[in-house]
C-alpha cells in the first residue's frame, strides 16, 4: 500500500516510516519543516536503506496537496501526523492552532475526497478525556471539555472525521472514507540505532526530552511539577509508551482499514499506551538506573492545567488492532538516552 504520511518527519511519523517500510508499506512523506529537520530524511533511509518520497509541503496548502496526490497516482491511505502540538502555545494563540490544525485535516479529506483515496488514520491524543472518573481509561470513557484550544482541535478533528465517514455511509456522498482514530498516550523512546528521535526545537515542553537534556548538562536542573497531588508518592502519573510501538499500531490500523473497508465505511476509536501509568518520580528513578547515572532535578510548583493521572485501557487495541507493546519502560529511556547522546556528538 502506499501511504501518504503528513508530519513524517516529526517525531512519531518518523519512527512510524521505519516500521511501515519495515511492513512493505511504501510511504510518501509530506512535511512543511516546520518543527523538523531535514536531516531526519537522511536519517531515515540509512536505517530502511531505501529512498523515501519527500515534498516539502504545508498541509494546509490544498493545490499543493492535490499535486503530491497526482503526482504520486496511487496513494490508497493517509496517515495525518502533522501539527501544532504545544499546548502553552494554543492557549497564547488559539487561532494558529484552530487554522492549523483543523484547516489542514479538512484540506486533506477534500483532496481524499477527489482522489476517492479510502483510509486514514489520524494522531489524536488522550487529552480528549481531560482526568477521567475511572481507570484506567477506555474507548467509551467520556470526552470532557479540552482544557486548551490544542486539546481542542484534536476533538474537533475528531468529530469532522466522524461526520465525514458518517456522510459516506449514506450513499448519496460519493466517497467512502475509512478512518481509525489513535489516542496517543505518551511517547518516549527513540529508534534503538540512535538514528532517529525526538527533537525538540528549543526548551523542552515534554518530560523525556527535558530529563535527558538535563542529563546531558544542556539543562541544569529538572523540575518536576508538584509532589502533593493525590497519588501514592505525590507526582503526577501517565502512561509512557515506546515510539516504536506506537509506530507499529499504525501499521496494524492501516492492514485493520484493508481488511475491513469491505464491508462498508468505518470509523474506529483506539487507545495507543501500555495500559500501565508511572509516575513522574518513578520515571525519573528508572532513568538513572537504567543509564547508571544521577540526575539533577527539585520538586517544583504543579503546572497548571496538568492531569493528576491517566492511563489507557488497551484491551481493545489488543483484540482489534492485533497489536501489543514490545518494548519496556526500561527499554524507552535506555533508547532516548542513547540518542540524546549522538546528538550531543
Ligand atoms: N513534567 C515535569 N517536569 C517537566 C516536564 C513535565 O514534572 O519539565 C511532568 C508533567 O507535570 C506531567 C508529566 O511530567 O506530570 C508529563 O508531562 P508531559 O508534558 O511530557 O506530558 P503531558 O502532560 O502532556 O501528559
């Protein structure tokens, strides 16, 4: 199959071309650089040994868009990465990120919708269910109103793909969509080459990159934010999954879609996490043992609008989607470490 992947060479979309390529999968990678480095490219196929279709578009440019899909002839499935993702900043200016976010998926869908192009999986997130009553969360757990104009537009895109796979299963629309939907819990880790990674541009918003920045001095201290929330050693918890297996539930979305479409459109809900949630502290512990190391860090204010904890239910996942995590917590900041210092090289 081949996959048109917005946002490839960010973060997750990276780690998620390996493993597509790794499938057999051919993806064509659109990116407008905006938080990414054209380096990753090159990074990229040294690890698949394979030349990888790259534009340097922004989603939101819908000829653009058009052109890669005539470009390119048979693209069969969409797997949109790309967006704004710093919530401090949504709140400063919402309308970036409502132009941005939302803007670009309803580019995207008008120009699947021209090229009748059937599947999509789109990044979403678990913040769409703000602290949840009960955990760990699943599928049908309620959606509570986004703390952030980012929270936002991820529910936002939600519900329009929702209303688009809907329109196309009434006949009348001409265009059958398939769409699954990953929330994604937190990722971490790096390709275990050290190849690929996370790459913050600036001062970390996320705990690992910050952890192992701090770790390599580029930062002094880390702080975490609040030691008196209602958990048993007071720091807040979450539910830290490998990037890799998060690549990988791509992949298992994208074959789920081929089988299914058959039998009409569908549009599915999945949790990507471990299913288990660690605290900050714990994070921080596991991380010096694993990289036998100490790391400088103080408890410091809570941050404001930070859930107290959430982790996924993944049984769904796991019957659905045919797909399970592989990789430890151990085995993520073992990854991020390494990485962090061939960068550092
Ligand atoms: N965190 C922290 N110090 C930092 C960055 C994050 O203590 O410098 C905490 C944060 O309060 C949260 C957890 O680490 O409890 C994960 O934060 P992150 O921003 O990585 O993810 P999110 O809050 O979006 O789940």
């Amino acid at each position: 199959m081949k996959v048109l992947v917005t946002g490839g060479t960010g973060f997750i979309g990276s780690h998620t071309i390996v493993s597509l390529i790794e499938t057999g999968m051919k993806p064509v990678i659109v990116d407008n650089l905006d938080n990414s480095l054209p380096s990753v490219l090159k990074s990229l196929e040294a690890i698949t040994q394979t030349t990888i279709p790259f534009y340097e578009v922004d989603c939101n440019d819908q000829e653009a868009i058009n052109q890669v899909f005539e470009k390119e002839k048979d693209i069969e499935g969409v797997i949109h990465f790309a967006a704004h993702k710093a919530v401090g900043e949504s709140v400063i200016n919402p309308l970036k990120y409502y132009q941005n976010n939302v803007g670009s998926l309803i580019v995207l869908l008008e120009v699947m919708k021209k090229h009748q192009t059937p599947h999509l999986v789109f990044s979403s997130s678990c913040t769409v269910y703000g602290q949840p009553g009960q955990l760990p969360v699943t599928e049908t757990s309620p959606i509570i109103p986004a703390e952030s104009p980012y929270g936002n537009t991820k529910q936002i895109c939600e519900e329009v793909i929702r209303d688009t796979v809907h329109s196309s299963q009434a006949d009348l629309a001409n265009f059958q969509l398939n769409a699954i939907l990953l929330r994604y819990f937190n990722p971490i880790g790096a390709h275990p080459s050290g190849h690929i990674g996370e790459l913050p541009l600036g001062v970390p918003n996320n705990l690992v990159p910050y952890i192992t920045q701090t770790a390599a001095g580029i930062r002094d201290t880390l702080t975490i934010f609040g030691n008196d929330y209602d958990t048993p050693d007071g720091t807040c918890i979450r539910d830290y999954i490998h990037v890799m297996d998060l690549a990988e539930a791509h992949v298992k979305a994208l074959q789920l879609l081929a089988n299914k479409s058959e039998n009409g459109s569908i549009c599915e809900v999945f949790n990507i996490g471990t299913g288990k949630g660690n605290s900050v502290q714990e994070l921080v512990h596991t991380f010096e043992k694993v990289n036998n190391l100490k790391l400088n860090y103080e408890f410091g204010k809570r941050r404001p609008g930070d859930i107290e904890q959430i982790y996924a239910s993944v049984d769904k996942a796991n019957q659905q989607l045919g797909w399970q995590t592989k990789r430890s917590l151990e085995d993520g900041l073992r990854d991020a470490w390494n990485w962090q210092q061939k960068l550092i090289k």
